[in-house]
C-alpha cells in the first residue's frame, strides 16, 4: 500500500512541512524505514536522530521546538506535529493496516450445538466447540480450537483468539478480546480440610466479564463459589495473570503480566498493577491505587496510593526503608568509632 | 429446583429453627438472594448482617451465640446450626446441583488410536486425540481437546478439563482433575554447555500423579530427565504453577497460584505453599512446612516450619527483621543527638 | 533394548573397567536399577553409593579418585570414566532411545490451506490449522491441535508440540523446539488512555524466533509493536515465562521458568536470567550478566555483573544489605547498653 503523506496529515488533522512523499508504512524509527513514517514519541527517540533514516516523521508537540524543527528543515525531513502522539499512531497503523477480518463462517469442523444462538456475521473457527444453550451475539470473531461451555453469553463483536477454553456459565461482554491459552471460569481454589484430606467445595458460580475488557494470552480467572468472578468494563490484562475466584476488579484498571490476585479481593477502578505484584485474599484496593512491580500487598490500600515491596508500603516509605538500610554502615562506624575512643 | 428447607436439613443432619420454606438454590449472603439459603462462614458476615435478605440461614456453630440467636428469631428468619460449615457447604452445593455429567461417549471427532484401551463409561470429547498403548479406566472425562500421548495411563474417574496436553508415558491415577490449558510432561529444563552453547539433555523420564490429586488450569509439570516428576494422593495446586522435572510433592499438599518449584526438590506431606512463592532446586522442604506468598526459599527447611520472605527465614524472624528496620530512623536520631550533645 | 556395556564405552569414546554386562537402560542412580547404568554426575552421589544397585556406572572424571577406585573394585561395579559427565549422559540417553520420530504426514484431519507452502518429510498432526501463505520447511514437526497464521515461516526441523498457538506474520528458525501451550505472536500490552479510558494500540509486529531456540510450556511471546520481538539464535526459555513486545533476547542466554521481561528491553548474549526474575521495560542487560531468582530488576545492567534482590543490586552488595540487616538488633543493644550507663 502507497499513500501520499499529506493523505495521512489529513486524516490526522495535521498539516504537512516539507515536500509531499510517498510513504509505504509504519516503523519503529531505527529500522529501515526509508519509504515509511515513524512517530516520535520519546526524547530519547530525538537524542538519536541522526540514526533515523525515514524522511517523513509525525512528531509529538511536546518534543517539538525550534532546534528540532530546523533539524527537520536542513534534512529536508517532511514532517507534521501532533498533539496526541499515541493517538496518532493509532491512527496511522489502522490507516495502513485497516482490520480487515471479514469473514462471517462457521467453519464446517466447527461443532456448534443446535440449542445454542448464533447471531450474523459471527464467525466459528475450526475445531471449536460451542456447547448447549450458548449465545454468541452479531459480529463475533471465535477462532480455531476454542471451547465455550454451554449456557454462556458472549457479546457483540467479541474476539477470542485461538485456543482459549471458557467455560459454562460465563458471560463476555460487547467487543471484549482474549488472547490464546486463557481460561476462563474453571473452578476456584476452594477446599476444606478434614482429617488431614482436603474436600473439592464444588463451584457453581461464574465468571463476568463486560464490556471492553481485553485478556492478554495464558491468563486464568476462576469462576465464584458461589457467586460471581467480575472484571469491569474497560479494564485491560496482560498475560499469565491469575485472578482467583469471586474477585472483583473494576473499571477502566490495568494489570501487567504475571500478577495474581487472590481470592474474593475486590479491585478500584483506575487501578494500575504493575507485573509480577501479588494481592492477597479477602482485601480491598481503592480507585486509582498503583501498585509496584513484585509487590506483595498484604492487606487493603486506600483510594490514591501508591505501594511497593514487600509487605507493600507506601511507595516513598519503602524507598525510605531502602534509604535507611543503606545507613546502617554508617551506624555502625560511628559506633566503632567512639568505642576506640572510649577505650 | 424447589425445596424444603427442613429436607435440607435432614440431609445435613442438622434441625431447622423457625418456619420452614421453600427455596431455590444457594447463594452468598449478600446478593439478592430472598429464595436461596445462605451459609455464615465468618464473623465479619455476622457484622453485616442487616445487609442480608435471605430468610433461610445456615450458622457454623463456632459463629452462633445468644445475640444471633435473637436476632434470627426477632427477623424471622429460618435456620439451622451445623458443627462443620464448609462441609455443609458442600453438601448444600451437591444437594442443589448434582453433578448430572453421565455422558458416556466417544465424540466422532476423536482420534482413538486402535491400539488405545478404553474403559467403561468413559467420555472422550470433540477433537481430543488419545494415542497407541494409553488405556483411560472406567468413568473418565476427557473434555474437547484434549492430548494424551502414547503409554499413558489415565484413572478411574478422571476429569480433564477442555485443552489439557499429557505427554506420553505419563501416570495419571484415579479421581484426579485437571483444569484446561495445563500441560503435564514436558521436557525438563535441563542443558550443559559446551563453548558456550547449550546443548538439550533429552528427557525420557515421566511424570506420576497420584489419585484424588487436583491440577488448575495453565499449569506446567515437566516430566523426569531419567526419572519421575511425582505428585502424591491428595495434593492440590492452583493454576499458573510451575513444577520442574524430578520434583516430587508429598501428600495432602496444597500449592497456591503462581508458585513455583525447580528441579529435583522434594516436598513434604501437608505443606502449604502460597501464591507466587519459589523455591530452588536440589533442596527439601519437611513436612508441615508453610511457606509465606512471594517467599523465596533457598535451602531445606526442616518440618513444621512457617518462611516468609526472600531469602525465605522463619517467619517470626523475618517479622522481627522488618520491625528491625523501621527502627533504623530512631537510632539514626540517638547518634544524631549524641553528636550535638557532644559538641 | 539390551545392549553390552562396551559397546556402550566404545560409543562414549570411554573404556570399560571391570566385567562386561548385558544393560537394558540408563537411570537415575538411586532406584531399581539393576540392569541399567546409571552416571554418577555429582559428589553427593557418591556421598551415598552404598544405597546404589546398578553394577554398570559411568563416572565424571572430576569425581573420580582412588577411593572411589578401590570401592568400585571391591563391589565388583563394571564402570567407565568420562570428562565430559553431561555429554555422556546425553550421548547414552540417545544411545538407549534414539529419537525414531519418522512420521512423514499430513493427518486427514488437519487443514492446511492451498496456499500454505509445505516441505519435505513434514509431520502435521490431528486437528491443526495452517494458513495462507505460511510455509513450513523440510522435517517439521507440527503436533496434534496447533495454529499456524498467515505469513508465517517455520523452519527445517522444527518441533510444535501440542496445542501451540503462532500468530500471523511469525518466523521460526531452524531446529526450534516450542513446548505445548505456548503462544507467539499475541498482541503486546500497548495502549494510550483518553479521558480515563484504555484505548488499544493495534499491533502490526512480529516474533522472530531464531535458529536453535527452545521454549518451554505455556509461554507467552508478544509481538512487537511495529517493530519485532526477536529471540535470538540457541537461546533457551523454560515454561511460564511472559516476554512483552519489541523485546530482544540475545544468543545462547537461558531464562528460567517464571521469570518475565517488560516491553522494549534488551538482553544480552549469554544471559542467565533465574526463576521468577522480573525485568521492567526500556533497560539494556549487557552481556554475561547473571540475574537471581525473583530478582526484580528496575535499571539497565552492564556486562558480567550478577545481580539479586529487589530492586536488584549488584549480588554481593545485596547480601551485604542482608548482613548489615542482622547488625541491627546489636545496634540497638549498644545504644541501650550506654543509655544504662549514661543514667
């Protein structure tokens, strides 16, 4: 695909400097990028600048200033500013790149339940299984080898990747997307001991997921008790993150990879957890908390914060322990040192 | 599904206080749940009490006093007492929702090799293939998708959940679970190097699971590099954990998320281990040995200990270190002072 | 297979001392052993060898001396000497069990589209699906259940075992072997927010794979951005281990199972990254450096260093931090010691 770079500027409302090109693509900016447009998104990007090969540049307005713009200048670079530069890249890959899966089958492997409800334009990849009493609303995507369990709902436009196994019960929003491997709703962690043995609580609960929530791959999120496991609209996970069951998470939060939430804790909205942090069981966390990487969060944190280490703590109270920890040499010459004068 | 709350007693064996009624399954106590029996598992339940619709209580002995019994009685609510409340529990969830499966099926789309040996009453879902020499005892579920390699043996009234890959010449023994997406018997980790370059060790050991032992989901149990990987009777273990080859577990273990365990360690009887802790390889962990979440345990530890922490220490020592830093500002001041006084 | 021990000398480039004797395998020293050889790889074996039934033993030179001599003799134990123990046990494990994977086919069941590109003496196993304009070279081996996407490119040799999942646009190398479960090519974790809502970056990247890499079980490799995600060539990653989009990992570096690495980082050559490390994103691990298990590294790293702890340091630093720790309580004394005084 050729387009001229001042159709680009136009779709992105920004004006065109320099000469109009013709540009193939987009790269990452120190690749061999001659005939595409990079983005400048990072000082760090500019520091280098000399090592960019491609001629057409978006750069974002709060690293643009005049000594860049005379760079661009004398290297007859052609180049629009942008205010949103993230959403400019956006943008310019779907510009390139529009989505265009459009096929509306069900795969003739595919072995999809007369008892269960499929809407238009879905399609059902190879090998899947859709089970009894299952509903997959309109424009729905559910490829090759996955198995969704009978009485589950899954929303309008929704995505599933490859492989990924949902059991019964579960209901998935509109437009949701999960990446290959994940499961979702086996059952949780549930046992009680007796002489020593521990006894299986059967689950009966299920696994909610609304609107717009996006699951990266391999992750697992068991299904309530006897309740409900629920992720909030608009909340983004990573891969290999566990979230154990009746978890709560809410809107609009975001977890890296490899953290895992324990069982029945219930999640704010606006929630950042950083990878390989660990929460446990039974507590709360505040909207708009953020919590470190590797975190061990103990116990609930309070709308606001910012945590780290382990046990977790106020972030700047950990890096003071840190700082503290450091001193203790210092201590411990001081000390040394009047004991050789007392002596 | 109606029925009376005095035939739920009886089957408890426990005796129904106040009117009888009829209800409609089972729930959490605080959902709309006007025609579903609950259970008071914990004192903080009791303390939200007026929050609780449901008429129909079920009390755990240890949580029932004077004060509850007037309120019940006061609110008209229905309820009995039982000694063991996770127990009743389960048998409220089994008495509600037994479990119906009785499939007895080989799906059409399963590949049995000819040379497989397949017991009575077993289900083999859509897209599973089973290879030559493994024999599947009576009532097993192999749900869609499922592996199992050549010269495996899979027990009794085994359930593995939809997309489980066993590779060849595992020993799964009876009454075992697995949850979707786990993979059993995979190469061990295992290379040596020469100038600089890792060269694979093959792996012909296997891996054992014992009866009643329960997998989660997105697990990864390595087999052997000449010998076994063993999980004995009775152990547990939550999704996303890692066992390395020539790990052996003891019994009525417990392995929460994200943990992970590196080759050749031997774990005891009833340890309990918690979310995202480690453990290296070549050591061994006694029996009864609790190990803290996100621990990291370095050497053996003898039986009956409680770690936390990296590296992993007695817990209480652990807990004494931590208090330990928090008084480094104190004694930062006492040196300070002193200085001043001196001068 | 029986085979006599000195043929199994002659094939080790070793000499055998002792009497010849029929063995029927190679095991781990201390089970039932007694037709079988077993190498004694480690000096704790020996620790033990009174409690060894095998009378066939292949020895590390290292490990061997003139006691051990004299107990070999006396006990009648046929055996051999070898400098290179994990050779040897290498070379004999093959010895016993060559690798006789010679299927040659395509399975009914599996669909590879008209425009997939499929090489000589190629294996695709029950229930894959390869898309358009995928090529698979000579000798592959593409297990029960895997997903191959369009425009991907797997090499001679390779080996997917069950339920693999490879995204779009991927390239695998020569003679990679990737584990079940593992998925390449899923979207890395990128979005902007706007007015408090994640939006998702597409992502129009691709893995590369390069010659001799092995992935273990249930791993997650994200592509990049625009740009790649490259492992490079002989690298080894153990089961569970998250890479996020435009990383690189150099040559012959070994990641333990756990450990996750944060977008655009770049490892080293020679890299040995233990369990359950953490790396965050944008940093440089220069060459040869050593990061220890549950380490959680926030800054880049240059060349050689071994680093542990959270925020990884330097490893002797660390446990200087750890011993200074312990000093604390004899501080505490002391000051208490000279307030008594002072009074």
């Amino acid at each position: 695909m050729s387009i001229y770079l001042s159709d680009l500027a136009k779709h992105l409302h920004s004006t065109l400097l320099g000469d109009d090109r013709i540009i193939k693509g987009v790269a990452e900016p120190f690749t061999k990028n001659d005939d595409q447009v990079i983005l400048i998104l990072e000082k760090k990007t500019i520091n280098k600048k000399d090592r960019i090969r491609s001629k057409a540049w978006i750069v974002a307005r709060l690293l643009f200033n005049d000594q860049l713009k005379h760079f661009l200048t004398s290297e007859r670079i052609s180049y629009m500013v942008v205010d949103q530069a993230y959403e400019a890249l956006r943008q310019t890959i779907e510009f390139f790149y529009p989505n265009e899966f459009t096929e509306q089958a069900i795969h003739h492997t595919a072995i999809v339940h007369p008892e269960a409800k499929i809407g238009e334009k879905v399609f059902i990849g190879a090998f899947c299984e859709i089970e009894k009493k299952t509903s997959i609303d309109d424009s729905a995507v559910i490829a090759k080898g996955c198995f969704i369990g009978q009485n589950s709902k899954i929303g309008r436009g929704v995505h599933l990747d490859p492989n990924v196994t949902v059991y019964p019960n579960t209901e998935i929003g509109n437009n949701v997307i999960i990446h290959s491997g994940t499961v979702i709703g086996s059952d949780g962690f549930g046992f009680y001991s007796k002489e020593g043995v521990h006894i299986k609580i059967p689950h009966i609960g299920k696994v909610i997921i609304e609107d717009d929530v996006e699951i990266g791959a391999n992750c697992c999120i068991a299904r309530g008790t006897l309740g409900e496991t629920r992720i909030k609209k608009g909340t983004k996970i990573d891969n290999l993150v566990q979230i154990a069951h009746n978890v709560v998470i809410g809107e609009h939060t975001l977890i890296a990879a490899q953290a895992g939430i324990a069982g029945s804790t219930t999640i704010g909205d606006h929630v950042i957890i950083a990878g390989q942090a660990g929460i446990v069981g039974h507590i709360e966390i505040g909207n708009r908390v953020t919590i470190g990487a590797q975190a061990g969060v103990i116990g609930s944190i309070e709308e606001g914060q910012t945590v780290s280490g382990y046990p977790a703590r106020e972030h700047s109270e950990a890096m003071k322990r840190e700082a503290h920890i450091s001193q203790i040499p210092k201590i411990l010459e001081s000390i040394k040192a009047k004991k050789k004068r007392a002596e």
